[in-house]
C-alpha cells in the first residue's frame, strides 16, 4: 500500500478499531521514520477500575512499525508481526501516548542480515507513557523480515 504519510495518518485516525478505542496518530513524520500515537481515557474504553483497557494499551502501539517498515523497505521485503509482548508498569487514567521511531542503525540491522535472503526477526521495545513522562507499559515487538528473491 503506497500512501503518503498525511494521508496514511488520515487513515489510521479513520480506522474503526481505533476510533472505537478512542486512539489517535498525532504525527507521522514525511521520512516514515517516526509515529506518535496517543490515547485518553474514555468511557468507552476503561476497564473495571476507570483506568487504561490493557487491550487498547497494545492496540495504540499494534501495527506501526509494520507499516513504517513496509514504506521505507518497500516492496522487495517481505515484513508481518511476528510476537509481541507487554508488561503493565503502571495503571493510570491520564492520556498516554507513545513515540515509534526507527533509526538508520535499525535499517541498516535489517538490511545486512536479510541481504542473502535470510529471515531475521528484529525486535523493537515500546515504552507507552502517561502525560507526566511515567512509563505505563513495556512493549516488546518481534517482526519477521525477509528480503524477496530477485526475479530472474
């Protein structure tokens, strides 16, 4: 899917799942390289104690360094989620947000040990955090690269 990135923001901010759990992408950088993602509390997507649903908490942070890799790699890769996990630090009811960045080093990780068509499997450590710069949760991303063969 080639977007630009005002208009992939659009979309995601446009995504039924996320308008129903109330997240919102406040910044996508014109280089792909960064996304900021954030979420209040709402009544619609609080748990038995009024504070933060873990499952939206994973949800705001989900699928974006997919999609960020997908657009700068293109279309000779082959990238899918491959694990995740998250540890819940702290629980809040204050609006969260998270920044998802991929550096140079990131690419180059990638590029070097998917250059002779291996799989590799890098994994990306999340840290969502409340208005006050506290970490609420720990996401831990595993993605699946792999360079497609070249056609003959």
């Amino acid at each position: 899917m080639k977007l630009s990135p005002k208009s992939m923001k659009r979309f995601l901010n446009l995504y039924p799942p996320y308008i129903g759990a109330g997240i919102k992408i406040t910044h996508l950088s014109q280089d792909w390289r960064e996304l900021h993602v954030a979420m209040s509390v709402r009544w619609y997507n609080r748990n038995a104690v009024n504070t933060h649903f873990g499952g939206s908490l994973y949800s705001m942070v989900d699928p974006h360094l997919m999609l960020l890799l997908m657009q700068l790699l293109g279309r000779d890769y082959f990238i899918w989620d491959k694990a995740a996990d998250i540890e819940f630090l702290k629980a809040t009811k204050k609006k969260v947000n998270c920044v998802i960045s991929i550096s140079d080093n990131d690419l180059e990780e990638i590029k070097h040990h998917t250059q002779g068509g291996d799989k590799y499997f890098p994994t990306f450590t999340l840290e969502i955090k409340d208005e006050m710069g506290d970490v609420i949760a720990r996401v831990n991303k595993t993605l699946y690269v792999k360079r497609k063969p070249l056609k003959a």
